[in-house]
C-alpha cells in the first residue's frame, strides 16, 4: 500500500498507524453519509469549539534552552509556540500522549 500512497501522491508520505487505518477504511468503502449533513456540522463545530476554547491563563517558568527548542519546534510546525504548548498540553491532558 505504501508503493500505491507514493505513486499517487508523487512524493514519499510516512502515515502514522491512525491514517493508515482511516485510509484503509476509506478505500474499502466503510464510511457512510450522515442523514442530517446540517445538523452534524452544527455539533462538530460546537464541539470543536467547547474542546478548543482557552478561557484561563497560566504563568509557568521553564528553561531557557526548552523555550528555545520550543520555538524551533513551532516555526518548524508553521505556528507560534505558545499555541504548540497549548496543544501537547492538551494532549497530554487528554490521555493522548504519556
């Protein structure tokens, strides 16, 4: 499979074990329309919403050579770094890293 993701793609793609499930299934045909298109784009973006919003502000001290290794980080990632702490804070919150 990955031979037919570079060929298609035209370039060399390592997927993690998450997109690889996600693009199996897409081509197997597993993913089904909702009836209610409207409606579930309503709760996604109320969802996405209430999971995204940063309604309280913390101070914390960290090293200097951290920061600086943060930052590369987030200008690697395209994004200000104080949003890429934001998110390996929420998920490690969130169970989804240890």
């Amino acid at each position: 499979m990955k031979n037919k993701i570079q060929k298609t793609k035209g370039f060399s793609t390592d997927f993690d074990t998450e997109e690889k499930e996600l693009l199996v299934s897409i081509e197997h045909n597993k993913w089904k329309s909702v009836v209610n298109l409207e409606e579930e784009m309503m709760f996604a973006k109320e969802a996405a919403a209430n999971a995204l919003c940063k309604d309280a502000r913390i101070n914390i001290r960290v090293s200097s050579v951290d920061l600086d290794h943060l930052k590369q980080r987030a200008a690697y990632e395209g994004m200000p770094y104080q949003t890429l702490i934001a998110s390996v804070l929420h998920k490690y919150a969130a169970g989804h890293i240890a």
